[in-house]
C-alpha cells in the first residue's frame, strides 16, 4: 500500500504536553481500530504549529476519512 505524509496546521502543537499528545494518538488509534485494517500510522513529529503523520492506507480518500471520523486537520496530504 502506499505511504502518505499528512500536514496538519495545529497552532501550539509543540508546546503539547506528553499527555496532550497521548490523548490525541489513542483517539487517532481509536478511529484506525475502527476503520479495520486498511490505514495504519506509522509515526507523528510535532513542531511549533504542525504535526507530520505518516500512514499507509489504500488511497487518500482512506487518510482523509480518518482525519475526518477523528476531527483532526488535514491540510496537505502528500504522497512521497
């Protein structure tokens, strides 16, 4: 499957705490689980404004409808 890299604009993301982005990656787990097992996240980095994520899902549609079910932003969807 192929791999995509989502940019999602989160004003303050890097001053998250631990918690903060505990919270956030098990409901994001939450959604996956529930989709089955077409997407899956492979890893997140969080800078000042923006959290990068990198999934393998079947197409954009599957990465989009996992931003959406999760009400998580997803700006730019690129596939490298």
């Amino acid at each position: 499957m192929p791999k995509y890299i989502i940019e999602r604009d989160i004003p303050g993301a890097g001053s998250f705490t631990t918690p903060d982005l505990q919270i956030i990656s098990q409901k994001s787990c939450a959604v996956l689980s529930d989709m089955g097992q077409r997407i899956q996240w492979l890893e997140s980095y969080v800078t000042d404004d923006k959290i990068y994520c990198i999934y393998i899902a079947p197409d954009e549609a599957a990465v989009r409808a996992h931003a959406e079910q999760g009400g998580f932003p997803a700006n730019r969807i690129s596939n490298p």
